[in-house]
C-alpha cells in the first residue's frame, strides 16, 4: 500500500503477499496515478525490493560511451534522479522491541533529504508510522484481515475486491478526526482523506461512491 500522509490518502494498492513483483507493481501504479511526478521524499521499511522497484520505474538511462571506436557500447543502465529522495525506516529490536529507530538514505543526498522534511507538514523525521496506522485502521474495516477470526477469506477474488471496497471507499466517505478544521471555537468540519487533499467538497456517501462512474467520457 502507498498513502499521501499528509492527506491520509490512500494512493494504491496492491493485494497480495509482499513479493518483490508486487513492490513493482504498487510503485508502477504509483507512479501511474500520480502523473509520474518525483515526491519530495518516499519512505518506506527496509524491505529490499522497493528500492530496485523505485530505480526501475523513475530510474534515468544512462548509456556509456563506447571504449574505442569499434566494438559494441556497454549495456546501458539507470541511475536515480537528482530530485529523487528515497530513505528507510531501520528497527533495532530486543525481546521483540524496539529499541532504536535509525534512517538510512538510500536515494538522493542528507541535504535534500533535510529540505524534504522541512517542507513536510506532518513530520521532521523519516518514519512508518502513517502506514502502520493505516494497516491498522485496514484490518479493523474489513474483517477479513483480523487476526485469529472466523470471518477470513475463503476466496481470493472476493478478498481482493473486498480490500479495494474498504480502502478506496474510505477517501472518500470516512473522515479523519486529525483532518478536521476548526471553523468556530468547539465547532469543526470534518474532512475525508479525499476532501482535505482537494479531490472533493464533501463526505460522500457509499451510495454515492459505488454509483459515480469509473470510467469518465
């Protein structure tokens, strides 16, 4: 999964265990939805899979000269973006805590890295916990993900399209109280995901999102 954490909006999503396949397939679709602009800095834990994913779809070609003047050129390869900010999340545990979070940049320079979080409206630190919490807030709307529970898939499609339902139906229809806007003292508007990243002007309802087209003409 990939979230904006700013908006708490969830992006994309890709069903399934986590394989280096399917890394590849959620940052393509990422890449896809967002018009294939750089972020100011991408995040994620150390799984090793998302940063050969990331150089392959933002990746820029370089191709070598030719040593001498016959011969063939040497193979060409990608090299990340100057632009391009991407660091990990490293969790030291003992007795299964943890004990010490360090980052570690994987893609762009401590400079830009510093001026990406400065430019940040939700955290000065290199961190998890958006997804983490949206994993959380995922499990508790769809049953099928609770741990230890009779109510677990039986089929994949349905687990499949049922993860879709709960995930994108709620940047639309579920506020988010640490989105909301005080408009009057003890008075405030709640706001979707959708609303406070600008998509739309209101809460939505179920109705109304399963009836709005997917395909615009």
């Amino acid at each position: 999964m990939a979230i904006d954490p700013e908006h708490r909006l969830v992006l994309s999503v890709i069903p399934g265990r986590r394989t280096a396949d399917h890394c590849q397939f959620l940052v393509e679709d990422f890449h896809r939805r967002t018009g294939g602009r750089i972020m100011n800095l991408l995040t994620s834990d150390e799984y090793p899979a998302y940063a050969g994913a990331i150089l392959e779809v933002y990746g820029q070609v370089v191709q070598p000269e030719r040593q001498g003047h016959c011969g063939r050129f040497p193979h060409p390869y990608k090299v990340p973006p100057k632009e391009l900010v991407y660091a990990t999340v490293h969790k030291t545990r003992e007795n299964n805590r943890v004990v010490d979070v360090e980052t570690r940049l994987i893609y762009g320079s401590a400079a830009t890295l510093k001026r990406a979080l400065k430019k940040s409206a939700v955290s000065a630190v290199v961190n998890t916990v958006f997804i983490e919490r949206q994993n959380g807030t995922d499990r508790n709307r769809n049953a099928r993900k609770v741990r230890k529970t009779y109510c677990f898939s039986k089929d994949w499609d349905v687990h499949e399209a049922v993860t879709y339902f709960t995930t994108y139906s709620a940047n639309f229809c579920w506020p988010v109280r640490t989105l909301r806007q005080k408009i009057a003292p003890k008075r405030y508007r709640q706001r979707t995901p959708a609303m406070a990243a600008g998509l739309t002007d209101h809460i939505w309802t179920l109705k109304e999102w399963l009836s709005y087209p997917g395909v615009q003409r």
